[in-house]
C-alpha cells in the first residue's frame, strides 16, 4: 500500500554540526560537562540551520479516537471515557492543561475519531474521521479510505500550526483501547511477540493482561503480519488518533519543525512515521520513558535516548510539556551562555 499524498521529508544538511559543536565546547564548562543538553542543543540547531535556535509558539496536540477493540475486553475503562476526557481537556481540567499552563504551551484537542458529537468549543478541532475504529480482531480497523484521510488531515493541522509561526509541536493523545492499538501495531513492525509488547494500560490485572495480549495474537494470526507494509498494519491495527498523529508528525518534520514526542501511543504513530519516512527520526525529540511496559523496548528499537524518567503512562502528550523546560534550557545555554573567550575565563591547558 503506498500514501497518496507525497511526502518527503529531507535529511537536516549536517553541515553546521561542527561550527554548532565549537560553539558548545567554547562555552565556559568543561567540555560535555551538560550531557544530553548539549546533545539535544546541537540536533536543534542542526534542525533549525543555525547557531542561535528559537523556539517560537510551542503548541502540543492532543489527537483524540476511539477504538473497537474495546469490545474485546481489553481495557477495565468504558468506552464513554474518551468522550468524557476531551470534554475535561476543553474544560482545561486534565493534567496536560496543568502542564501546558504552566509552561506556556497552546494546546489543541482534535476529535480524530471520538463516538459521539462535540459542540463547537475553542481550543477543539474536528477532524473526525469516523465513529471510531472497527474491532481489528473482526477485521481491519479501517479502510484504507479513511487511513489515508486521517493521515492527510494530522499533516494539514500541522502545516496550520507553522504557518502560524510555530517550530515546536508536541503529540499526545487520548483513546480508550489505544495501548492495545499501539502494541498490535509495534508487534508487527518491530517483529516482537505481543507478551514483550503489551502492559497494562489504564489498569490491567493479570487476568486482563493476559486477555489483551491473547486478542492481539489472535488478530495477528487473522491477519498475518506485514512489516515491510506499514501503512496496510496501520489501517490493520491503528486507531484514527494513531494514524492522525502519524500524519501530523510526518507534515511537521516536512516542514522542518521540531518534534516532542510524548509517551508510548505517540512513539508507537513515530514508529509508523519512520518506516515511512525514516528521516523524521533526526526531527524528534524522545520527551521521557513511559511506565508503559513495552516503551523502553520500542525506544531502543528507534535508538532513541529519552529526556525524563518519571515513571509517567498517561499519554495526553503530559511527557511532552513535561520536557520542554529541557528544551528551553539548551537552547537557553546556547544562545546565552558565555564563552571563555568573552567571559575572559581561562580555557584548560593540556
């Protein structure tokens, strides 16, 4: 299956990396002495071409869908609560409001593909794409119709946000069923046994742990596994917040933005992004590792170092506005920092 609309995301030119590496070792410290915030100073400026990066209006999305595999008993919450959460983020009282607040991040909440209707609310964009996602244990959860549209529309969204002026955009998301979603999915691009893929979600016990990890293999032996395909696995096991956010993150790295990428759903829709588009990778900034049982294993396999270890699993793009302090501060120390030279400090003699 190949993606209708062209996307081509180019490779940051590395060109400035050296000139952007003397200007940190040239900072009044020993050098590496600011680990991975000088790592994450150089892949900004690298990203953005040049050796005094900004960051301008950060926004973080909050894709919101729902899914059928919810039939399946996969999950202890109801399907409503998805319904309910996006009214709670409208009404600014979720803990992603409290982070975006405090850190002076704009926030959207896009109806991917909630059941139900939403009134007209700021701060919500309709984009819904349908009345949830089918049960993949039954059959595919979409079309390859509405795969396509839910990723043209994440990538328009994302195109909207930088016109606007951003460079800095943050993916969360909210969809009850969506860990189970997100496990099918890395199970069969990452070529791993559903048990080193799944956790526990909102709250799994044993029993439950083990029923969702049987309805995943189940769905795989009903469909097989076509990892070189991602967007036929997409269509297969994604959710419409899933495939939404995999255009959005590939339509902001098109774009030369910087990524934050939340917790285990969003890193599962990058996972997806970079088979498509490997490039997107050097766009991305891991925000934090989830306690999501399998997120430490999908971070190695995209080779990637987090920022936070809080033991957070919340999803709602909470790990991205968590981290962005992070990212204000290399960019901070880059930009503001002195130089031995211009502090008159006395570089080290060897």
């Amino acid at each position: 299956m190949a993606l209708d609309s062209k996307i081509h995301i180019h490779h940051p030119d590395q060109a400035l990396l050296g000139a952007l590496r003397a200007k940190v070792d040239g900072k009044t410290k020993p050098l590496g002495a600011l680990g991975k915030l000088e790592t994450l100073a150089l892949k900004i400026g690298v990203v953005q071409q040049t050796l005094q990066p900004q960051l301008v209006r950060p926004v973080i999305l909050v894709f919101a869908g729902d899914h059928g595999v919810v039939a399946e008993g996969v999950t202890p919450y109801p399907q409503e609560v998805t319904y309910q959460m996006v009214l709670n983020f409208l009404g600014g009282g979720a803990a992603i409001n409290v982070f975006a607040r405090q850190h002076g991040i704009a926030l959207r909440v896009v109806d991917a593909g909630v059941k139900g209707e939403f009134p007209a609310r700021d701060g919500l964009v309709a984009a819904k794409v349908g009345q949830g996602t089918e049960s993949f244990l039954r059959g595919p959860a979409m079309t390859y119709d509405q795969c396509a549209e839910a990723i043209r529309r994440g990538r328009e969204l994302t195109a909207a946000e930088i016109e606007a002026g951003s460079n800095v955009l943050g993916f969360g998301e909210m969809g009850i069923g969506n860990t189970t979603s997100a496990a099918a999915l890395m199970s069969v691009l990452c070529d791993m046994s559903p048990a080193d893929c799944v956790g526990r979600g909102t709250g799994l016990d044993d029993a439950g742990l083990l029923r969702k990890q049987s309805v995943i293999e189940q769905a795989l032996a009903l469909h097989g596994r076509h990892p070189a395909d991602p967007l036929h696995t997409l269509m297969t096991f994604g959710g419409f917040e899933i495939a939404m956010m995999v255009g959005a993150m590939l339509g902001a790295a098109e774009k030369r933005a910087l990524l934050l990428i939340d917790g285990f759903i969003a890193t599962t829709a990058l996972l997806v992004a970079a088979r498509l588009q490997p490039a997107i990778l050097e766009y991305s900034v891991f925000a934090h590792r989830s306690g999501e049982a399998g997120h430490t294993r999908l971070l190695a396999e995209l080779h990637a170092q987090p920022l936070l270890d809080l033991g957070m699993r919340l999803g709602e793009g909470t790990g991205a506005a968590m981290a962005y302090p992070i990212v204000q501060a290399a960019v901070g120390f880059l930009n503001e920092m002195a130089s031995f030279e211009s502090a008159g400090v006395s570089e080290r003699q060897d």
